[in-house]
C-alpha cells in the first residue's frame, strides 16, 4: 500500500520531469527572444521597490505557518476513516471558517492601504480584530478611522485593536 508521503513524492517527481522534459524541447529561438524582451524592459522601465516592513512580514509567515497547521490538522480529521459524520462535518465547517477569515482579512489589510495608505496586518478570531500598522508614527486619530472603517464591514460589534509598529 503507497502511503501519502510517497504519493506526494511521485506526484512532485512527476511535474518536475514533465516541465524538464517541456523546458528542454522548448525551440532555442524562443527563450533567446524572451530574454531579449525581458531586457529591453528593465532598460526602458524604473525600477521602484516597495519594502515591506519586518514586522509585518514577519507576522505573516506566522499567521500563515498556524493557519496552514490548522488546515492540516482539519483535512487529517476530514479523511481520517475511524471520525464521525459529526466529527467530519465539524471540521469541515471550521475550515470553510479559516478561508473565509483569510479572505476577509486580505480584503481589510487591503482596505487600510486604499483609505490610509498604510501598510498592515489584521488578524481576525472570533469577534476579535487585530491590526497591526507599519508605522513609527503612533496617532490615535488614525487609529480610531481605522477602527471605525473596519467596523462599518460588520452588523455585529467588533473588538478592533489597533497596534503601531516599525
């Protein structure tokens, strides 16, 4: 019986012939004219870069190292063959839950970016809303149109917290 992980290995395995095997036939003329137009670009074209703050990159490979745990742990009870329907169904729930959090919360990072153009993070549990501002400038007046903006989403009360950080 193949397990999982040697599932996973052919599957990988599989891509990475097939796009070498695509890589090596592609014609010659083709990548040498990709290139050129690749550098002609980068000749005619300025080239802006937008630095993130560490903090809230940091932040993200958190929130996204526990939300992958979590969805991992879910699916593991949605195939595991001795759960329940209720079991089953709970976890489905949940994880249909942890999607719709991370989509709204993109949704609200992106929100603060077009009204405040500021970079954040927002975390959402529950009724709980966490965002965190990539700033050194700490105003409480901002602070308070974020919570407001962010509150005008939901019918429900919301617990909005706003934390300034560089």
């Amino acid at each position: 019986m193949i397990n999982k992980r040697g599932i996973w290995f052919l599957t990988l395995f599989s891509l990475i012939l097939v796009l070498s095997v695509y890589y090596i036939t592609m014609p010659s003329e083709l990548i040498l004219m990709n290139s050129e137009k690749k550098e002609q670009k980068k000749e005619n074209e300025e080239v802006v870069t937008i630095k993130e703050s560490e903090i809230l990159t940091a932040l993200r490979v958190e929130s996204n190292e526990q939300l992958l745990q979590q969805m991992n742990d879910l699916k593991m009870v949605l195939t595991n063959i001795d759960a329940t329907v209720d079991e089953k169904n709970n976890a489905f729930e949940k994880l249909k839950l942890l999607n719709t959090n991370r989509g709204e919360e993109e949704k609200l990072e992106g929100q603060i970016q077009t009204e405040f153009q500021l970079k954040a993070f927002v975390k959402i549990e529950g009724n709980q809303i966490r965002i965190v501002i990539a700033s050194d400038k700490h105003d409480n007046k901002v602070a308070n149109n974020i919570m407001r903006s962010i509150q005008k989403n939901y019918e429900n009360k919301m617990f909005i917290s706003v934390k300034f950080q560089k």
